[in-house]
C-alpha cells in the first residue's frame, strides 16, 4: 500500500514540474538524474545516490510501457545525471544552491524510507 502512495506522489510531482506531455517514466528519469547529479555535484555520499538511484530505477521500470521505453529513460537519466553532476558553464543549465538541493534529496530519501523502498 506505501508502494502505491509513494509512487503517486512522485507521479504527481512529475506531472505538477511541467513534464506531463512527456512519457512518465522519461519524466521520472529526468527529475531523477537532475536531483541525483546535483546530489553527487553537491557532496552527498555515494551511497545515499547509490541507494535513491535504485530507488528511482524501480519507478522507471514501474512506469515504463516496455523494454525499449525502459531504456530509453534509463539513457536520458544517465544523460541528464552527469550534466548535473558536473555543469558546464557555457550550458543554459539551471544550477540549484547546494542548500535546496540536500533538502530535496533528503526529502526524498525520507519518502523512499516511509514507503518502505530503502
């Protein structure tokens, strides 16, 4: 039952950010990798990305229509992960402060352990 409330309240985040046209679980890749990258950019232990990425493969692969779909939003988590974790300047890239960043990945990591996911 947690499964189902954690995995709706992040459907519903996906969708309240303005990614609804997108496939949901390209959508979930995408919010996924820009708050893991800018974890990993901001100094969050490995381990805690380790554990929400597998966290958030499992919602890829919940949401996925299929095997080509599933990997299609397994690329573009990777693709956005390293252009958080390591911005260029030059790019038109939002860089979240550090601060809000932790607050979101903590926030996030406390949804995972309430819905039993960890």
């Amino acid at each position: 039952m947690r499964w189902i409330i954690f995995a709706a309240a992040v459907l519903l985040l996906v969708s309240t950010a303005g990614i609804a046209a997108a496939a949901v679980s390209t959508g979930l890749a995408e919010t996924g990798g820009f708050l893991l990258g800018s974890a990993h950019r901001c100094g969050v232990a490995a381990l805690r990305i380790s554990n929400a990425g597998q966290v958030i493969h499992r919602l890829i692969v919940a949401a996925s229509d299929g095997a080509s779909e599933q990997r299609a939003a397994d690329r573009r988590f990777a693709e956005v992960f390293l252009a958080s974790a390591s911005p260029n300047q030059s790019q038109l890239v939002s860089i979240p402060p550090c601060k809000a960043v932790v607050v979101q990945f903590e926030r996030l990591e406390r949804h995972y352990r309430e819905a039993g996911l960890n």
